[in-house]
C-alpha cells in the first residue's frame, strides 16, 4: 500500500519541483484557497493558538495573521517539493545567511556546534547550509512513516548536502562521531511539544508555561558542544534571510535549562516581529497549565 501511494503521488510532486516560481506561486494561491477557505484545515486549532499567545490583538488583528499564515504555509510547502529540483544558484539566491562569515568562526573553535531553530519561515531550506561548511551538516528529524516517501526526503535533503538522522538514532550518532573526530553542526527543530509523560522541564513559552524539549542542550553539555540560534526572516515570497544568533560557547558553564530557556526567548522575539510565519496549526500549547510541580 506505501508503495502504490509513492507511485500515485511521486509524478505530480515531480511536476510541481520543475515548475518556474512564478507558476508554483499561483499554484500556491489555488492551493491555499482550499485549504483554508474549503476544507478549513486545523482552522481551529490556529485560532486558539492566535488568541492563547496573542491576547493584546484584537479578533481582526489576529484574523490577518491568520490568513497571512496559511498562504505562507502554502507557500512553504510547495517551496519543499521545489527543493526536488532547485539547482544551487536559485537556493543561494533565495535563501542568505547574513553572517555566513560566523560559521568558519565555529569551525576553527574545533567543536561540533548544536544549531537551533524553530519552526519559523523556512526551516526546510534552512539544510542549505551544509553547502556552506567543512563540518557535516546532519538534521534531527522524525521519520516518516512511508518508507518510500521516508527515502525521498532524505535523498532531498542529500542534494544540499545535508544528512537526516531520526530522533531515536540522535544520541548514538553523535556519540559515534565525537568519539571518532567526525565535526558537524547538528540541527534541532526544538520548539515543539513534548509528550506530557516525558517532559523534564517546564518554562514559559507565548505567556503561557509548557514542557519544554530539553535535549539539544543535554547533548550539548555531554559532549561539550557550541551552541547557537539561527533566526530566519522572510524578506519577501520566496526569498528568506538566516542570521546565526550565538547562543553559548561552553555549555557545561550553565545551570540545566538556562540555555533551553535562552533558545525560547529568542523564539519569542521572531514571532512577535512577524507571527504570521510561525507553524501555528501544531497543537503547540495543549498542555499548557497542566505542570502539577508549580514552585
């Protein structure tokens, strides 16, 4: 059955990769108007995330936020399948590190490097940048169900570069290249939510306090990693910008959860400067207020 799928479905995402942006954007509009406007997807649960974390807009304010949402997610999805095909110039042109001059910094410090993200703009071109490094670039990821379709997108991402490992095999990976010298930056997505029964730390998130993933900075301590941020911007459709934000050099030197939570604040500045690019249809903050170890 996975197999008759991929058939069925891998020829129309060839086509969409192979079409010129301009195209591929009005594909997005059409795209976007059933999603949002016919078939409402997760309308609910963008809504209550908008008037969780933004209480100081008012219903309409927040309503353009929405809308402006989900054509971006159009956007970024389509933008995803285009990866398929995109050569090197048009992602080099379309996605800019600002500071790129900072990444040959890390790599002279002689240490693997942890980078941070969220789920913000475009974190699927954000695997561009192991075309950028000497270390190898390898992104945590969970792993997709399809076997076929768990194959493509690795083999996309293998086009920039860049290496997928699943979060079960994470810890082993790592440990693995440490100990042989193998040098990478390590990619985690960490602004999701964790499953309740397995958070070990809560902090406030949006204004409202939630589990927290806390494992990129656990790894970083064990085997004494740099830590930075990456914030990515949407300068206009189609085209981003990605300033590397330094997080902390020597992770050791702070109490547990510090550098969790510093990660968190700068999350928070990116969407409160444009929150329409967040990914606001994850069920981000269901388990706000159940903590029962309030202090």
């Amino acid at each position: 059955m996975h197999l008759f799928a991929f058939i069925i479905i891998y020829p129309f995402l060839w086509l969409v990769s192979i079409l010129p942006f301009r195209i591929l954007y009005i594909l997005s509009d059409l795209v976007c108007f059933w999603v949002y406007r016919v078939f409402g997807y997760r309308k609910k649960t963008v809504r209550k995330n908008l008037a969780l974390t933004l209480p100081h807009l008012d219903a309409q304010q927040r309503l353009v936020i929405e809308r402006k949402f989900y054509k971006h997610m159009c956007d970024m999805f389509l933008e995803m399948i285009k990866t398929m095909n995109i050569s090197q110039k048009e992602i080099n042109e379309r996605f800019v590190i600002t500071n790129i001059e900072l990444i040959s910094e890390y790599e002279k410090k002689g240490k693997s490097v942890i980078l941070m993200c969220a789920h913000y703009a475009s974190w699927e071109w954000l695997i561009s940048i192991g075309n950028k490094i000497s270390f190898k670039s390898i992104g945590i990821y969970k792993k997709v169900n399809n076997k076929y379709f768990d194959k493509l997108v690795r083999d996309i991402r293998s086009r920039l570069n860049a290496e997928l490992v699943e979060t079960k095999k994470t810890v082993d990976l790592m440990e693995y290249n440490e100990k042989n010298g193998i040098k990478a930056f390590y990619g985690f997505a960490s602004d999701q939510s964790p499953q309740l029964h397995k958070a070990k730390y809560w902090d406030h998130f949006m204004g409202l306090e939630v589990p927290v993933y806390t494992g990129a900075e656990m790894l970083a301590k064990k085997l004494d990693m740099n830590m930075f941020f990456i914030k990515v911007k949407k300068v206009k459709r189609g085209f981003y910008e990605a300033t590397i934000v330094p997080l902390v050099d020597n992770p050791r030197d702070y109490p547990n959860y510090e550098i969790t939570s510093k990660f968190l604040r700068e999350v928070e500045k990116q969407i409160y400067e444009a929150p329409e690019f967040y990914f606001w249809t994850h069920n981000r903050w269901k388990h706000a207020g159940k903590n029962k170890h309030v202090n």
